[in-house]
C-alpha cells in the first residue's frame, strides 16, 4: 500500500481474497449453479463463425463454461476540499446464468480502498494471483505448486492433479470495467481529458478536433476503420519498456 511517509513510498500488507476456483467450486457444485451445455456450444459456435478476435486464438473447447472479470471503483465519501474515498473491488461471474437477481450474478472475489493502492502495482500482484487461479480452471485441476512455485504442503499436496468441479473446465470470456478503473490497471497513455496532446480513447486515435474527432459518430466517420489492434494497441498506448512495472522497477 503507499505510503508517503516513506521511502521507497510503500509498505507491504495482506489483502485478503476468496480464491476463485474455491468459489466456482462453491457456486457450481455446491450451491446449484448450473449452465446449460446447449447454450455453451451455441456461444463458442456464434462467436467462432463470426471470428470474433478473442475468441480465434483461445484454446477453450465447446465445453468450457465462460467465466467474466468485472473490475469497478466506488465513492463511499468525501469531505469537502479532499479527494473522495473510494474503494475498489473486483468480481467474478458465469455470463450465461441468468439469477432472478442480478445481485445474486456477481461474487465479490476481493476489495481494497483506492488510498491504499500503490500505482498500479498492487493491482499487479492481485492479478498474478487471479490468473494463476483461473488457468487452473481452464484445466479444471488443482494446482501441484503455489502461485509463484512455492512447494505445497498438507491437504493442498494431496489434492494436486485432481479434478476442481466434476470435470468442469472454465474460461475468462469477459474483462469489464469503467474507463477510469482500465487506465488505473493498464497504464495506457490516452485519458478522457485528453485530446490536443494526446487522444482520448484508447481504442483508437480520437482527437478532440480534426478529421479523427471523437464526437463524429456518423457512419462515415473515419474512426470506424482505425481501432486498433492489439498489437496497435501494445505499440500506441502502453509504455514501451516494462509495462507492468512502470520506469522498470518491480518491487515484487
């Protein structure tokens, strides 16, 4: 967490998570959770015909249940002449079970104030370990080692290789969030303040004024043809040296 007082200008502390693939363990062989295969197939299929980008290169099968990672930052106060307290939490869902509630769609995987995140790095961190947690549910096994290569011990080795949920496998098919909290996670360069030194979005090269101004949303509007890629957007929007550390200094 930061911390000015110091230097370097951080502390470390834990931040207690729910490991995802206990939850989806929880939520879908424990709780009731069920999607149907049916409609499984029907959206690898839809999104297969019609090349969506993400979907081309996945090594998930017409059997993976789609799992969404939902990032998002809310105000819980602010006194006057102060920046607002905000926290931040991240969520997981299943897009194709429909709850009677949509309350009941979303499981609260973590939450941290944002006055106690360091940069980006500490979203970093939150990251490897969610990562690390979903591959394994994309093969559907517990892991053999820990995160980061640690040796497992007790219950944890005995369960190493074993199916997670039945057999079940999972893949990430959604990362969601408000613009605020991708430039806070990703870094990218363009900002919604942006538009005369630098574009505003991030997608594609929208200026405030000019030919590629962002307000024209006519179907002419050459911005239509110029998104970018995702190698468009590595070399466009993200630092070329060390993105995920920021000046080139990991402190992890």
């Amino acid at each position: 967490m930061a911390n000015d007082k110091l230097d370097p200008p951080y502390e470390m502390k834990e931040l207690k998570m729910l490991e995802p693939f206990s939850v989806v363990k929880y939520m879908f062989c424990e709780a009731g959770v069920a999607v149907n295969y049916d409609d499984i197939e029907k959206f690898w299929s839809h999104h297969w015909e019609v090349k969506s980008r993400w979907a081309m290169g996945t090594t998930a099968t017409n059997r993976h249940i789609p799992l969404g990672l939902h990032g998002d930052g809310a105000k819980l106060r602010q006194v006057s002449f102060q920046k607002p307290e905000k926290m931040i939490g991240i969520w997981l869902n299943a897009p194709l079970w429909r709850p009677k509630s949509v309350r009941a769609s979303r499981w609260l995987l973590c939450a941290i104030r944002e006055d106690e995140l360091y940069k980006h790095y500490t979203l970093n961190c939150i990251y490897h370990r969610l990562v690390w947690s979903l591959n394994l549910l994309h093969d559907g096994l517990y892991p053999s080692s820990g995160p980061n290569g640690e040796v497992l011990e007790g219950k944890k080795k005995e369960r190493a290789g074993t199916k997670i949920c039945g057999g079940m496998k999972f893949a990430v098919t959604e990362v969601r969030a408000d613009w605020s909290y991708h430039k806070q996670l990703l870094k990218f360069f363009s900002s919604w303040a942006g538009g005369a030194n630098m574009p505003v979005c991030f997608q594609c090269p929208a200026w405030n004024s000019g030919p590629d101004r962002f307000y024209d949303v006519s179907e002419t509007s050459p911005l239509w043809g110029k998104q970018y890629s995702l190698v468009d957007f590595l070399l466009q929007q993200m630092p070329e040296d060390h993105p995920c550390t920021q000046d080139g200094n990991s402190i992890f």
